[in-house]
C-alpha cells in the first residue's frame, strides 16, 4: 500500500525548497528562450525547478515516472503505476514580466486516479493542496465545499484569446457569456485559476487548450472542495494530451454546459 500520507509530506517539504530558490532568483538575470513562438516562453529557473524535483523522485521514490513540462522526465505514453505530472513555473510569461502570478503545479496519480494536487503561489505563500478522498485546503486550512453559483454572480476566468475570433472554438456563445455573467478574470497561469475556483475566487475556469501539467494538480484540488471539472462538451480530461479545460462550481457547470458550450 502506497503512504500518501507520506509523500505529502515529502512534496511539501520539497516546494517550500523550490519556491525558495525561486524567489531566490528574483534579484538574479533571467536566461530566457522562445520554445515553438516568440511568445512561449522558457527560462533557466523552469529547467533548474524541473530538474530540482526530478532528482528528489529519482532519489526519493525510484518506481514512480515523470512527466514534466519541459521535457526532463520520462517518455510517459500510458498511465500505468505512478506517474508525478509537473509543471515547474505554470505562468511563465508572468513570471518573466511581472514576477507574481505564477505557480508550481504537480500532480500525483496513480493508474490515472489523482491522489494528490499542488498549487503554490510563490509570491503570495498561498499553498494550495487535495489528497484524493481527504478535502482540499490552503495552507493547511480546509477549503469550504463549493455551493450552487448562479450565471449572473459568477466571476470566471478566461482568456481574451477564446472570446475573438480563434480556430478552436466558435466564440459567439463564450461572448454571451462574458456579458451575462458579474465579470470576467485572466490571470495568464492555468493552474492559480483551477486554485481560485476551488478557493471560491472564481466560479469557474475555460480554455480551449492546456496541457496535462497545467491541470494535473488543479483538477484534484477543485474536485476535492466539491467543483466539477470537464473538456468543454463535458467529458473527462486525458491526462496524456492536450484538452479544452472547463471548471466551474457545482450547478454553474451544468448551466454553462448546457446554455453556452454545446
Ligand atoms: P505555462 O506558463 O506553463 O506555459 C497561459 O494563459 C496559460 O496557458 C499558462 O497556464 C500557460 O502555461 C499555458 N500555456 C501556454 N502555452 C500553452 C500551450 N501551447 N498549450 C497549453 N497550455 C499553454
Ligand atoms: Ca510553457
Ligand atoms: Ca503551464
Ligand atoms: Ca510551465
């Protein structure tokens, strides 16, 4: 039987470490690169975080497979066993120009079941954190379970990118719901708004792409405080590709579902 309680404890100790080094970093000059775009950032401090968890697992848990955003883990094509879904600074474009607003976000899930969720909010020292069954919490505060949000009070985030015209959604509805709903929110860093709509600060989350590190650790810790979390037509996430993210508050989500995304 896996100790998950036990690497709680072992992935806590180890972000704390990292979020260190990270703010570390601030006052020392950034190597930065484009990966497939000008805009698609990546930095020494990504690669250096990466590669810091990495050796902590290899070291740590030998058994268990890796799947990071910038490619230093392993070549993971199924979900068999244990596999530590990381995404070393999620928000990296903030990172680069604003230096808050981004995060480390990992994932834990064994046979593709999510055990345990990471969301650290450096800047602000706001951990969030789920273990599969448990609850979720914020700094070792339990997270209130999320209740019924109606259209007209909800605060989603979502990207101006999806609300013009782009080639993976028809924005029409998505443009109805920015009207009908209290406000709209983008934060540029996937997994702090999956952390705020479990937190309550948003009510919900879309985007037409995020990758399995964006949503691994997010998904566990809406689900846990009681959000519904979905691709845009409302099937479960593959957590070995690329999907269309919706996470919304329990009743939000069906109503979103049914009157904007299908
Ligand atoms: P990143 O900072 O780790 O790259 C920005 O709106 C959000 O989308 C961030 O969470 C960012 O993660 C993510 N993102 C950026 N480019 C992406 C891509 N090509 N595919 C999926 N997610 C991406
Ligand atoms: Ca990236
Ligand atoms: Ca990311
Ligand atoms: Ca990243």
């Amino acid at each position: 039987m896996t100790n998950w309680t036990k690497i709680d404890e072992t992935v806590k100790k180890w972000i704390q470490e990292a979020g260190t080094n990270i703010r570390a970093s601030f006052t020392r000059l950034l190597s930065i690169q484009a990966k497939s775009n000008p805009n698609d950032l990546v930095t020494n401090v990504d690669q250096e975080t990466e590669r810091f968890f990495i050796e902590q697992i290899r070291t740590e848990f030998p058994g268990h497979r890796i799947l990071g955003e910038e490619g230093q883990g392993d070549d993971v094509q199924s979900l068999e066993g244990i596999i530590w879904i990381i995404d070393p600074i999620d928000g990296t474009m903030n990172f680069v120009h604003q230096q808050r607003n981004f995060a480390i976000s990992i994932g834990i899930y064994e046979d593709g079941v999510g055990q345990l969720g990471y969301i650290y909010d450096i800047v602000h020292d706001e951990l969030y954190h789920a273990q599969k069954g448990q609850g979720a919490w914020m700094n070792d505060v339990p997270l209130e379970k999320l209740e019924k949000v109606p259209v007209e009070t909800a605060i989603i985030g979502i990207s101006s990118t999806w609300l013009v015209n782009n080639r993976h959604f028809d924005q029409t509805k998505l443009v109805q719901l920015a009207k009908d709903v209290r406000g709209t929110r983008s934060y540029g860093s996937a997994a702090l708004e999956l952390a705020y709509v479990a937190s309550g600060r948003l009510s919900a989350y879309i985007t037409m792409r995020n990758a399995p590190w964006d949503f691994a650790g997010g998904k566990m810790i809406v689900e846990e405080a009681g959000g519904i979390v979905s691709t845009v037509s409302g099937e479960g996430l593959n957590m070995l590709s690329v999907n269309p993210v919706f996470a919304a508050a329990p009743g939000l989500h069906e109503d979103i579902l049914k009157k904007y995304l299908t």
